[in-house]
C-alpha cells in the first residue's frame, strides 16, 4: 500500500511537470498523461501489467461525467449565444454526418463489415473539448469570427451524441432493431437526458442561491452530487447520462450563484485531476508493442477524418451561414480527437455484442496522430490562415474567474475636474486601508511620493485588501436588450432593487464607473453590487 502511494505521487507530480512543459512547448497536455501511462505500462520502463477493459472502463466512464460537467459549467452562453445555432448543429448533425463518411470509408477502403465501420466512425465522431480548450487558453488562441466559442460549444457538446450512435450501433450488432426501435432509443437519449438535466440544474440552482451551507466547500461537494445524479438518474430511463451531464453544468455555470469563483477554483483542479486519470489509465491500459499492427489502417482513417470527412461536415454545416473559408478551415484543423473516443472504444471492447479489442489499439492510434499533429500544429494553422484577432480574448469565452489574492489592483483615472487634479497626494482624503501603488502618466509609469502632484489625464493604480468575507454578498449582471425599459434612463431614474447598487458599466468592451447622470443605452451591461438575506442549513 506504501509502495502504491509513493507511485501515486510520483505520477501526479510528473504529470503537473509535464503539464507546464507541454503548455511551453505548444504541445496538448493530455499526450503527455497518455505518454506517462505507457512508460508506467506493461511494455514500459516500470512494467506495471494492467489490461482490465472492465474496470478501466468504469473509471472512465465516471472520470468522463466531470469532464461533461466541468466543460458546460466552464461555458459563457453569453458569449456563446450568438453562434449556439452553427455550435448544436456540429455536435449533432456533425456527429452523425462525420460518423457515416468515416464508417463508409471503413467499410470501402478498409474493407470493415458495414456495422463494424459505421462503429468506428461513431466511437471517433467527436472532438475532444479538454484538448481544443487546452490549446486555446495556453496558446492564447483569439481566433477571428467567434470561433473559439464555437468550438467550446461544439467539442463539450458533442460527445453525447457520439455515445448514443455508439450504443446504438453496438446494440444493432447484437440483435435486430426495427424502425421503431432505434427511433425510441434517440428519442429516450435526447428526451430524457435533457428534460432530467434541466429540472436538476434548476433545482440545484435555487438550493445554491437560498440555502447557506454551513461549512466551507460543502456546496462543492452538492455539485458533485448533482453531477453524478445527472448522470445516472437519466440512464436509468435509456436517457442520456452524459448529454444530462453537460445540460446541468451549463445551466448551472451561467446562474448567478453564490461563491461561483471557489465552484470554479474547485472543479477546475477537479477537472484536471479527472483528464490525468483518463489518460494515464489509458496509456497503462495500451500495449504499445502492439501498436504497429494497427498503425496503417489509423493513419488512413486519421488523414480521412482531418482531411476529408471533417471538412466535408464544416462545410455542409457552416456554409449556410456564410462562414469564412479561413473559418471553416480552421473549425476541420481544430477537430481533435481525445479521451471520449477512446472510452467509447473501450466501451465497445466490453460490450458482449463486440468484445473485439482491436478497436481500441485503432481508435488510440488515431488520437496519439490527432493530438501530435493537429494540436501541436493549430497554433500555426491560425496564424497562417490569418485567423488571429489581436482585438479578441479567448478567455472570455469561458467561465473562469481570477485566482483569489489578499492584495486586488484597480485603477481610477483622473480627468474631467477630477477634485484630485493638481493635488500632492499627501493632500486628497483617499480612503483608509487603499495605497497609490503607480501613476501612468503618457505612457510612463511614476513611483508616487507624498509630494507628487496629480495631473489631468493620470491613471493612478490603487490596491487594496480583496475582500474575503461570507455576508451573501453577491455580483450579478443585467443586460440591456433592445427592449430593456431603461435605456436612455439615467442611472438614478431607474429602479433597481432594494440593497443593491450598480458598481460598473460594460459598454462597447470599455468598463465604465458609473454615477447618477450615467445614461443607460442598448447593449450596456449593468454589474449590481447585492446583498440577500438567505436560509441558514446548519
């Protein structure tokens, strides 16, 4: 057991090692958890023998519903929304148009049985979000045209589907299902996992919001709860455990509920502990001796996938919107292929109608191809195909929040008879406990002293204590649609609700502090500053 645990350690701190290597090098960072598994694996360096499908299997599949969770709490639907549409038609209709070409393409080229080839497209019909937003926030990827929101949106969605062809295709195999089978199985895959995610998110949600829970991260441990139940209260109806998985945490991501930055902090490590033992299991699990038997027959369907089938399915699906050509290539480059496909192929190992293993030594080689050469070489294919926006910010498109501090920087700039202006600093009654750390002053920064005067246009850099208490105070946001009531309203015409106060205006990407003469327009999104009085669960 000794032994056992110092390995553990050994592993993790490996893994967080190679981990900052590969986000340096431009490298996805699940290849080296896969790498770290087999020189742990059977025909590696330590030997460890471990080809249990059953069991790998079941840990998977659990990792795999907090990667879901994770991946549609993590989204920004405001951001999002404007390409929803192009996003659920590629993690749906791009799933089953990519499978079919690439199950033809088995079947034709490879010379598969037509159920046996349509499987393989199935098991590697979506992307790997955990790769593509890897990439994208090491990388810094501001990519043109509101694409890494689509990508976001289209790689943490499109697993459930490749699940339920999956399932489908494997049951298929096992016995004959009519017209009527198969379409009962889709509906109770999208019916159930949907309607169970919706109603659990929401019931989650108002728990969060009105019940304060009486020690620190216990609130963490409901969501996962709540994950796990999405996941399994589904599948006990042939619903979708995984679709209900991500419908709970995208919903749940984008309410405003209390201490939403710890449940980031929280399941962000989380998470990334779940991708480590995905892929390290995953790389133990793999013979890599045996490898070159099926390297022919991956790199065929690999280059079929990359270049054939996926921009085939872009261009299909993206041309109606009058997508960019650049666009739509960049969308075919980004479609990694990752951890999902190779639990669905392990899956498919374990099933009695299949029981044949070579579709996972297959489907591992393809992934090993995609995230060497596609996700190393993204970064590159953006720049050359010139989908690099300096003006945009990859990580708006997610729900992150900044890493708490004891000490917050903000700024105030000086100008319009500021009373400040023309003052020594030792002379303004600045507010106790706040310190002038800089002033930019034309593009140079000045180290203020007590007799340093203040001038019109100074940005003065003041910091402050992050404030660290638990009184239910919460930021929530207001947006101000075409319709919004307020608009052209002054800020202190307007009726926000009681104990609450707006604290910043985001118009046009320009944050702006508001006061009482502050004219509201369309567009315009209002940061409230509220406190709520709220149940107590002791």
């Amino acid at each position: 057991m000794t032994l056992f645990l110092l390995i553990s350690a050994i592993i993790l701190i490996a893994c967080v090692i190679g981990s900052k290597l590969s986000t340096r090098f431009g490298v996805p960072t699940l290849l080296f958890f896969i790498g770290l598994g087999m020189l742990f694996g059977s025909d590696g360096l330590f030997q460890i023998h471990f080809e249990d499908y059953s069991l790998a299997e079941k840990i998977c599949s659990a990792a795999l519903i907090f990667i879901m969770f994770y991946g549609g709490f993590g989204t920004k639907w405001k951001t999002a929304r404007p390409i929803a549409k192009q996003a659920v038609l590629l993690s749906t209709l791009g799933v089953f148009i990519t499978a079919a070409l690439t199950g033809i393409f088995c079947h034709l080229v490879l010379g598969l049985p037509p159920l046996e080839g349509l499987l393989i497209g199935a098991v590697l019909s979506s992307t790997d979000a955990a790769s593509v937003f890897s990439i994208l926030r090491s990388q810094k990827l501001n990519l043109k045209y509101s694409t890494a929101p689509m990508l976001e949106i289209e790689s943490g969605s499109n697993d459930p589907c490749a699940y339920m062809l999956t399932i489908i295709l494997l049951t298929s195999i096992g016995s004959s299902l009519n017209f009527f089978d198969i379409s009962y199985l889709i509906f109770a895959q999208f019916a159930y996992g949907i309607i169970i995610g919706v109603i659990l998110a929401f019931i989650a949600s108002w728990i969060l919001k009105n019940v304060q829970f009486g020690e620190n991260g216990f609130d963490s441990i409901f969501l996962v709860a709540i994950a796990l139940a999405a996941y399994a209260l589904p599948s006990l109806v042939d619903g979708n455990g995984y679709l209900s998985t991500y419908i709970a945490g995208i919903i749940l991501g984008n309410q405003n509920i209390p201490k939403k930055k710890n449940l980031v902090n929280f399941f962000d490590a989380f998470n990334g502990m779940m991708q480590m033992l995905i892929f390290f299991l995953l790389g133990l699990l793999v013979f890599p001796s045996k490898l070159p038997y099926y390297f022919v027959p991956a790199l065929f369907i690999a280059i079929f996938l990359t270049f054939i089938a996926r921009p085939i399915t872009m261009a299909i699906l993206l041309s109606p919107f009058k997508a960019p050509l650049n666009q739509q290539l960049i969308m075919s480059w980004a479609g990694l292929r990752g951890a999902a496909s190779i639990v669905f192929a392990i899956v498919a190992v374990v099933s009695p109608n299949y029981a044949d293993d070579s579709i996972f030594s297959i489907v591992f080689c393809v992934v090993l191809l995609s995230l060497l050469f596609q996700g190393a070489l993204l970064p590159s294919a953006s720049k050359h195909l010139n989908m690099i926006d300096e003006h945009e910010n990859v990580l708006k498109t997610f729900n992150d929040y900044t890493d708490e501090n004891n000490i917050h920087f903000t700024c105030l700039e000086l100008n319009n008879s500021h009373p400040w202006i023309n003052k020594q600093i030792r002379d303004i009654g600045s507010i106790p406990g706040t310190l002038i750390a800089a002033i930019l002053r034309k593009g140079a920064t000045i180290t203020p002293k007590g007799d340093t005067f203040l001038r019109d246009g100074d940005t003065l850099i003041i910091c402050a204590k992050t404030y660290q208490g638990n009184d239910n105070i919460t930021l929530n946001e207001i947006n101000i649609d075409s319709n919004n009531e307020f608009i052209g309203k002054k800020l202190r015409d307007i009726d926000i609700k009681k104990d609450s106060l707006v604290v910043l205006i985001q118009r046009n990407g320009v944050d702006i502090i508001p006061d009482g003469d502050t004219i509201l327009e369309e567009k315009d999104t209002l940061v409230v500053f509220s406190q709520k009085n709220l149940f107590h669960l002791a």
